[in-house]
C-alpha cells in the first residue's frame, strides 16, 4: 500500500475561526505584543482605524493527520529539508526582536516558523542527528523515561551576531514523537552582549541564572511579554510522551537540565568568523559524546547524571535550519501548574523570577482580552 506523506500546516487559523487574507505579524497598538491578521468575508473584530476593516488574532495551530503519523516519517521529511540547501543563513538585524511577537515562540505548534517571521536569535547554526542515551536509573518519564534511546537533532550556533571577544553559544534539540506532536529542548550557558570565548562546548542549562541586569536587556523585557520567568524554561512536555508516543500516566520531570561537555571542544581563544565555525561543527565526527546531561529533580535537589547526547551524522550548515527550522520554547508556568510546591523551594539567587499564578489562558486569549486595536 502507498504512503502518502501528510505534511504541516502552513497556514494560520485565527482565534474565532477566521481565514487571514494577509500574513501574520504583531503591531505595536499592543507594543508587538501578539500575532494578528487581517481576515476575510466579514469574519473576526473590526478595526476602530478607518475603513475600518476585520481582523483577528493567529494561532498556529497543527494538523491530527499529520501529527498522527511515526516519529520515523516525521523526521525523514524533515532531515531531507534541512539537507536540501546547505548554504548558510545570516543573523538579522537585533531590533526585529521588537517588533515581533515573543508569545508565537512560546504558542507555535509547527517544526517550522510562521511565514515572514525571522530568527532574530540563533540566526546561523549547524544541525546534526543526535541519539539521546538515558540512564537506566532516570526517575523521569516520556523522552526522559530510564534507559530510553531518542533519535532527533541538535541546531548549534550562537544566540547573536559574533562579537570581538566570541559567541555566545546556545543549543536547540528536536524530537520527533509518534502520534502527537514534536519534543524541544532549548539550552544556553547565559544571557550576555558580550562574547564568551570561542569554544561552542561550554556548561549549558535550561535556566539561565548567571545574567548581568537581565530585567533591564530590552531581550528580556520582550520575554516578559510571554512569560513572568523569563530565564527558565519548562520540561514537563519534554517527559510527557516517549518517541513513540506513549503517555505518561503521571509525567515525572525535572526542575532543569545541565548539559555539561563532552569528548569534543573548539579552541577558545581563537578568533573565527562564521563560516569557519560552521567547518569547526562539520568536523565534529559521528558518534562523537558531545554532551552529559545532568538534571535537579526539584529546585532543592542534587544535580545528578542521567544520560549522554551522541552524534548520529556529520553536522551541516542548511538554509531551511536557519530560516525556517522552530523550536517550541515552553513556560516553566506549566510546570508550576504540575508541581505547585516548587514555587515556594525557588532560591533568591535563582531570580529573576516573578512565578505569579500560572495561567490557563492560551496567549492568542490575553492578546484579545486586552485589544486596543
């Protein structure tokens, strides 16, 4: 029997249901809080600009039929994209990240970025298949699960544009699951407008805690658009499926995630330029360690060891990973709204984090609570 490959929505829907007639972006009548559109036959809110015309907020929303399909098929099609064009992209200019809307980090259920959105952060990187090994002793579950092997990838690179003194190195992982949709792992070994050397393989986290004047870099005030923790990121999506798709009865996850390096480094005191970090990750060899990971149970618990990340091919610069390519970055709010008890164990010097209560609504229901279009 032939299998017809179901692919991804590219198309947004809308808040009530509506078909945009234009692209999706935010506006600065919310302070480019939320992404909107403006809609067809009649559908949606009128503007009070003349003349007056529809519109309505975006979701972007995937499709059962596609996601139903195994995580082999799913990930199949999506390494052919990313081989398809192995021509770099370049880091755009930093100010777009103020006129787009940080909450479609956070609410895009597609591997691909909405159309005309840009990757203001992480802009160039190098992708490779990566096996995740997990320890037979991980308490966790889903992708987490003891003694777990997950196939996916990994999109190395730096989180800005280089500077005179290095990069700032950052990691985004993709795991495709069967039947629901894909797992995402972000990690960064901090915040700064500085450069870090030039060694990609340095201490990495979910939460970044080591931050000068965080609430006051304007990135994090954009952040704060999305969420009141904006230096931590949630894990609980990450243990509630495994690659097959098999739900957690009571998903059990980690507080955070440490990736500590492994058999590989780049030298750290010599200057590159892009392209030539981008040969430094080609030259990484498969099956190479590249990390240990390492994860506290619960904001007072030990850091302790529960599995490796391994190289399943070469690494490869690829047009459609740096234009295209979405990781889902998840509130750590819906990991308080599972484990409640750890908002009164987080440290003083674990902040900035405002927790507040978790909230139910989904994004695109705030942008229309608070319309001032």
């Amino acid at each position: 029997m032939l299998h017809v490959f179901v692919r991804q929505n590219t198309e947004p829907t809308t808040l009530k249901g509506c078909k945009c007639k234009s692209k999706c972006g935010a506006h600065d009548g919310i302070l480019f809080r939320c992404d909107w559109c403006y809609t067809e036959n009649g559908c949606g809110v009128s503007s009070m600009i003349p003349p007056f015309p529809k519109y309505d907020y975006c979701h972007y929303l995937s499709n059962g039929n596609y996601e139903k399909q195994t995580w082999q098929t799913k990930s199949r099609s999506l390494w052919r994209k990313l081989a398809e064009n192995n021509t770099r992209g370049d880091f755009p200019k930093p100010e777009y990240l103020l006129v787009e809307s940080v909450q479609t980090s956070f609410d895009n259920q597609w591997d691909h970025l909405p159309h005309g959105r840009k990757k203001v952060l992480h802009g160039v990187g190098s992708v490779c298949r990566v096996r995740l090994q997990i320890s037979i002793d991980s308490p966790y579950t889903g992708i987490l699960a003891a003694g777990e092997t997950t196939e996916g990838l990994i999109r190395m690179g730096s989180a800005i544009k280089f500077k005179p003194d290095g990069i700032v190195p950052g990691n985004s992982f993709k795991f495709m699951r069967t039947g629901v949709h894909s797992a995402n792992l972000l990690t960064l070994h901090k915040v700064s407008s500085k450069g870090l050397g030039w060694d990609h393989f340095i201490n990495q986290s979910t939460h970044v805690n080591q931050v000068e004047n965080f609430k006051q870099w304007v990135g994090g005030q954009k952040f704060n658009q999305a969420t009141n923790c904006i230096n931590k990121l949630g894990l609980s999506d990450l243990c509630m499926w495994s690659q097959n798709g098999t739900k957690a009865a009571t998903p059990i996850f980690p507080w955070i995630i440490h990736l500590e390096p492994g058999n590989i480094h780049f030298p750290a005191n010599i200057p590159v330029t892009v392209d030539e970090l981008m040969k430094e990750y080609s030259g990484i060899p498969e099956g190479s360690l590249i990390y240990t990971l390492h994860a506290k149970a619960s904001p007072k618990a030990e850091l302790k060891q529960f599995g490796v990340v391994e190289t399943m091919s070469s690494c490869q610069t690829s047009q459609y990973g740096d234009k295209n390519l979405f990781f889902r970055h998840q509130r750590i709010e819906e990991d308080f709204a599972l484990r409640p008890e750890w908002l009164n164990e987080i440290d003083e010097d674990e902040k900035p984090c405002d927790p507040g209560p978790a909230s139910t609504q989904v994004s695109v229901q705030q942008c229309a609570s608070r319309d001032v279009r």
